[in-house]
C-alpha cells in the first residue's frame, strides 16, 4: 500500500530548497519556509499526533487561523492517517459542540491569541469550550503545547514513516456553518484527483506564488490552493482571506491570487486598489463562490482583467473552471474539469436534459464524495446508483459547452 497524497504531492518537496511559504501573516515578508522545511515540519507534526496517541482514523478537529503551522498539522495529520475536521476559527461553541457529538474526535486543536495583551481574543475559543464540556482532549497549536513544540523538532522528521493508507480512505470530514449537520467526507483520491487536475487546467508552474486569500477551514484552503503549489512546487503567500489591505500589499509578489467571493469584493471596495497592466498576478482565480456581476465588472474596470470564476461544492470540491488560458466567458462557470462528468436533469423526474434548457446540475467524477459521515440515509438523498451527485444547485449547458449556475432547486 502507500499514502496517495504524501507520495504525489508531499514526497516532491523532501530535500528541496525552492520556497513554498514566503510568509504567513498579514505583512509580506519574512523568511520563506521550503519545500524541504515543509515537508520536515509534516514529519515532525505526524510524530507529535502519533506520540499523543492518534491511530489513522482518529478524527482531529481544528480551530484554527491559517498559517504554515496549521498547514503542517493538516499535512502532518495525512502523513500518520489522522482524518483533519477543520472548522472556522470564529465560530461559536454550539456549533463546535454540534460538531464535536457527531464526529467524535480524539483530539481538537485551537490556538491562543497573538500577541502580549492578556484580553486578546482566543483562536478557537468556541471549539475549546466545547471540547472541555464534551470530555475531549485539546492542545494548542503554539508555544507551550506538544504541538506547538513539534515546529522546532524536524530533525526527527526523516524517521516518520507516512502511514499506508487506501484512495479511498478519508482525510477529512467537512462540516457547513449552516444548514444541517453532515460531515462531507473527503477521501484522498478525492483531493488527489482535485490538485492535479487543477494545477494543469490553470497551467501553475514551479515559478508561480500564488497569494491565498482562501479560508484555511474549507477545502479549498486547506487542500486545494496548496494540492496544486505542492504538485508543482510552486509557492504562497498566505493572507487573511478578510484582510484587504494585506491582500494588496501582496499583490506584487504574488502571480496568480485564489480567493472566494468576499477578498475580491473587499478589494473592489478598498480606496486605491487597482493594478496595471504587467504587474501583480497573471490570472486572478475565484475558487467556489460566485463573484456578483457588478464585482465582476469593477475589477475588470480596475485591472484590466477578467477574473477566472471556478464552481465549487462542498461534496465535490471544484468541480467546473475555465482553462488557465482563453476566454472567460460572463455568467459562466466554464467547463466541467477534464475527469468530471456533468449533466442537466429534470427537476421532476431525474432525466437528463438537452443542451441549453435549465435543470439540476449533478456530477460524477473522482472527486465526488463517498457519503456523509455516518449519515446513510442524507447520503442515499444525493448519491443516485449510477453514481451521480444531486448538487440540488439549477444550471444550464449552452451550445459551447459552458456551464452557467442560475440558482438552487
């Protein structure tokens, strides 16, 4: 056996000395952390699970803000097996709590607030909360904790052994802030087959950096802008996805940005913004929310640029794009990736429609889900027999081929 997400995206880096993190807070610079450091911090962060007591399957829910330690711990958790529950650092102790009954975790990983001031605001404070009342184990991602101490201790990293793990086994459960519990589980051919798709479809190379104003808790910021830099060890730039300041200040370094809908619509609304023509990023990339048209056209007024909106579902990850290069057509979300299969179905009787009339969007490919966590009955709602998801998402296909989101059933 073998470990599908450490021998094709992790393993690259071991040894490497090209940059993957040039810096991971709201100002650039810093010294950046190579593949190399990266892989090692990996390493170490899997011997600290595993000295905790965590066995692959175990689930692990973190809490946390997006930096390279939370990225080595997810990474770290795929090396020894441990299935990461990412949730929103802000989020309150209900919904952790909520969380917490249903996946029951072995572990949850928050982090203390920065800086000196004794009344700064706890990263994870609601999930640390619920974690005391449910009885469950928490460490803190920083100084003083075992994890928190695994950042200094790669040089044991060489010694850890990826554990043996199947393409269907899961990495990671998923859980909306809203709407009904379920834990999408996603496995790791499921974010494999995501990051290499994606690095071809929008032509990454080892020379890009892409500035990643994404959401650490969801799957796009925690696997699939990072898939996609590891595969091809390219680098990032890691910024609060609501910092539009540090977003800009980033800007220049940065040739290729990944956001949601928020970053580009506080960007639009931060006095100064624009970019010419050659400098900053080549392409600028919305990986799962839809930009709103007037969004959409005041960046086209500011950069000159058409920014490349991507469709993307909690069960399936980024499941349509435009190529890296060509048109970005208005109102579209481009193409099903190369290894996705979409149709149009009626709303009323499942069948498939013709081009052009809109119907249910639903998907087949390998990065479609295997279920909600230990829920048959809601996954049998959404998975159909031939293998096919009822994104429950209305869409249409026009005579090209591109696939245009209109609304929800």
């Amino acid at each position: 056996m073998a470990n599908p997400l450490y021998d094709m995206l992790l393993a690259r880096g071991e040894g490497s000395d090209a940059p993957f993190l040039i810096q991971s807070g709201p100002q650039p610079g810093g010294d950046p952390i190579s593949h190399g450091a990266f892989h090692d911090l990996t390493g170490a962060m899997a011997n600290a699970l595993t000295e905790l007591g965590l066995v692959p399957g175990d689930r692990m829910v973190t809490a946390l803000p997006t930096s390279a330690l939370y990225l080595g711990l997810v990474y770290g958790a795929v090396r020894a097996g441990v299935v990461v529950v990412p949730l929103d650092p802000a989020g309150d102790a209900a919904m952790a709590a909520r969380v917490i009954a249903d996946c029951t975790p072995a572990l949850v990983v928050t982090e203390a607030g920065g800086g000196d001031d004794d009344s700064a605001p706890e990263a994870g404070a609601g999930a640390r909360e619920a974690a005391a009342a449910a009885g469950v184990r928490c460490e803190r991602l920083g100084p003083g904790g075992r994890l928190g101490a695994a950042a200094t201790a790669t040089g044991a990293a060489a010694a850890q052994e990826p554990m043996d793990r199947e393409p269907d086994d899961p990495v990671a459960l998923f859980y909306a802030p809203d709407g009904p519990l379920r834990g999408v589980i996603a496995t790791q051919m499921n974010l494999l087959s995501t990051a290499l798709t994606l690095s071809d479809l929008w032509r990454l190379w080892d020379s890009d950096v892409v500035l990643h104003a994404l959401p650490g808790w969801a799957r796009d910021g925690a696997f699939a802008a990072p898939g996609t830099m590891l595969e091809v060890g390219g680098a990032m730039i890691l910024v609060p996805a609501d910092d539009p300041e540090a977003t800009m200040q980033a800007l220049p370094q940065a040739t290729v940005m990944m956001g949601r809908a928020d970053p580009y619509a506080r960007l639009i609304g931060t006095p100064g913004f624009a970019v010419q023509e050659g400098d900053g990023p080549r392409v600028f990339i919305a990986c799962w929310d839809r930009v709103a048209e007037p969004d959409l056209a005041a960046f086209h007024d500011r950069t000159g640029q058409r920014i490349l909106q991507a469709y993307g579902i909690a069960e399936a990850g980024i499941v349509a794009s435009p190529p890296g290069e060509g048109e970005r057509r208005a109102g579209s979300v481009g193409f099903p990736l190369p290894d996705v299969e979409l149709r149009i179905t009626d709303p009323a009787d499942g069948k498939p429609l013709p081009d052009g009339e809109t119907g249910v969007v639903e998907l087949r490919g390998p990065n479609v889900f295997p279920g909600y966590w230990a829920q048959p009955e809601a996954t049998a709602e959404v998975l159909r027999a031939d293998g096919f998801l009822v994104t429950g998402d209305l869409g249409r296909i026009d005579e090209d081929g591109y696939v245009q989101i209109v609304g929800r059933v």
